[in-house]
C-alpha cells in the first residue's frame, strides 16, 4: 500500500480503534466484502487486547493528560495497558528522564481502577 498524503493525524486508543474497526467490519459485511488478511489480523489483535469502551478509555486519557507529568502518548500507553500496580507502572516511564514519585503512581493507578470498575 502506498500513502500518497496524510491529511490527518490523532493519536487512539486501542478500545477506539477496535470500536472503528467493528464499524468497518459491518460495513464491509453489509456489502458482502471479503476482508482482507491485514484487517482480520488487527480485528483479532484489537478484540484480543482491548481492555474497556472506546468512551471509557477516551475520558481516561482526558484525565490522565490534566496531570502534571503526563504526555499524551503515555496517556493512551497506560489507558491500553491498564496497569494495576506500580511496577507495570513504572515499565510505561522507564524510558522517560524523569520518575514519577509514589504519591504521583497511586494517583494514576487511582484512576486506571476507577476506571475499570
């Protein structure tokens, strides 16, 4: 495939690329289109990790980007991965320059099971 221009880019979660893909999957189906392998093959990956709504995982990454240390890519990083303790916490920043201090992970995983629930 070859990508002549990109008119647009925004950064997604993977609840809302699944929630994008099943659009897409309908309507191909509603034509009766066969789907081709790369887009049965990021269906499965999508259903398979996919941990929440495509709503519930944007109003997390809104959220998560009102924090100090935040940038967006992490905010999507976190709400896809649904860390549930500090050390999975920690593995998100460990490329970072800085570190989060303890009060600053227990916000963030705070939020992660508020969100679950």
């Amino acid at each position: 495939m070859i990508v002549k221009e990109i008119l647009s880019e925004e950064l997604l979660t993977l609840s809302e690329v699944k929630e994008t893909l099943d659009e897409i999957m309908e309507e191909r189906s509603g034509l009766e289109e066969e789907l081709g392998y790369e887009l049965r093959k990021a269906i499965s990956h999508a259903d398979l990790f996919a941990k929440s709504s495509g709503k519930k995982s944007r109003e997390l990454v809104n959220k998560f980007n009102e924090l100090e240390k935040m940038k967006p890519e992490i905010a999507i990083r976190i709400a896809d991965i649904m860390p549930q303790s500090r050390d999975e916490l920690r593995t998100v920043y460990a490329k970072e320059r800085y570190t989060l201090s303890e009060e600053e992970l227990d916000e963030i995983l705070n939020l992660v099971s508020d969100a679950i629930e």
